[in-house]
C-alpha cells in the first residue's frame, strides 16, 4: 500500500543530480530501493490496481522506469536519471510510440498524464487524417477535455501551422506530439497516500484519450498530411 514519499527521496534525488556516478550511488542504493523505487512501485501498483478495476478488459500493463540511463545515449551526462516514472498502457511493440498513462517524480516536480514519448510522424499524420475524416470523436473529447481544469493540452507544435479543417480542434491538429498533463512544483502532495487516489482519478479520467489515440494505428495510412 502506498503510503507517500517522503523527504528521504527527495534528498536522494538531488544527491544523485549532484553525484551521478557509480561509487556514489552504490553507497547509496539502499536509499534509493527503499525511498524511490519502493514507493513508485506501491504507488504503480495502486494506480494499476483502481484503473484495472474499471477498465478490466483493456488488457493494461505497468511499469516503473530504471534508474540507469542507456549506455548509449548518455550524451556527456551520468549513468543514472534523477528522476524516476511509472506508467501504465496497453501493450505495443514500441514503447515510445505509443501513448502512455503515467506518473513522473524529479527533484523539482511531479506530473502526470497521457500522452507519448516520441509519436511515429505516420501515426500524427493518421491523426490529422481522422479529424478531416471523423472529427465528431475528438470533438466529444475536446469538450471533456473543457470541462475540467486538471490537464490541459501541450506538446511540441510545428513551426509551420497546418490548415486544420475545423477550428475547434486546431491545437490538437498542429502538433508533431501532444500530452495531456498536470504539473505541480513538489509540495506536500507527494508525501499523502491520497496521492495514489489523485492518479488513479486521473487516469480514469484519461483512458477514453488514451483509447483514441492507441486506436490510431490500426487506421488505413493516409501519406504525408
């Protein structure tokens, strides 16, 4: 049962952004099993737990994040993130082209949403295809999406804007990727249990979105848009 984070993951956080090597983080990896991968996990497991309960036939997996950065793209930086996420999503063949619930924690925030990582370009470009086609789905969700004032849209945009056959939907036509998000500077909602609730609202909330947007792959390839 999650029961919050506490100021002991903070401080592993900022220690591992200050100390980002090896001999460092083995001296200190107990503090980062019991005081970030342990409560990211619970929590994981919680959230998965309420959402699958609503939605038992979606067939949803989780996952939380590693700590240690690939190898191959550590770019100058150190071995290891400071920061650490969980998510939940239906299973696809890549990850990172796939839209994704998740829950994010850094040293300086917390955020969660649905969204994706690195969306293929046919995948924006099937998108586009389905608002001049159908844009009556979207539409139903952009009005959700309206109603509340937890996440809000964003997302890189193209610096040449795309002519978007309906107005309404114009900030979701011209983007190369796009989240739903909420973002907060770490407060004391991370150290609360009802942290677990906050998320697994949300992502009941989400699940429509992410079911429009997973859906879009298995829609004919229109091309360059």
């Amino acid at each position: 049962m999650f029961q919050g984070f506490s100021q002991e993951t903070v401080d592993f956080m900022w220690g591992i952004r200050f100390n980002n090597q090896r001999e460092w983080f083995l001296a200190h990896k107990q503090e980062y099993l019991d005081h970030l991968y342990r409560p990211m996990t619970e929590l994981c497991d919680q959230v998965y737990a309420a959402v699958t309960d609503t939605f038992p036939h979606h067939g949803l997996v989780r996952k939380v994040s590693r700590i240690y950065r690939d190898a191959r793209r550590l770019h100058g930086r150190g071995p290891y993130k400071d920061h650490l996420w969980c998510s939940i999503q239906r299973p696809a063949p890549q990850f990172s082209a796939a839209p994704v619930l998740w829950f994010e924690l850094t040293p300086e925030e917390w955020s969660c949403g649905m969204g994706y990582y690195a969306p293929k370009a046919a995948t924006m470009a099937r998108h586009r295809a389905r608002i001049q086609r159908d844009p009556a789905p979207l539409l139903a969700l952009e009005r959700l999406l309206a109603g509340q004032d937890t996440f809000v849209l964003e997302g890189q945009e193209y610096a040449r804007k795309k002519p978007c056959p309906v107005p309404e939907l114009a900030a979701w036509y011209n983007r190369r990727s796009l989240h739903l998000i909420h973002q907060e500077p770490l407060n004391e909602a991370i150290y609360s249990p009802a942290l677990a609730d906050f998320v697994a609202e949300g992502f009941r909330f989400l699940m429509p979105f992410h079911d429009y947007f997973f859906a879009l792959d298995g829609d004919p390839d229109p091309g360059a848009i």
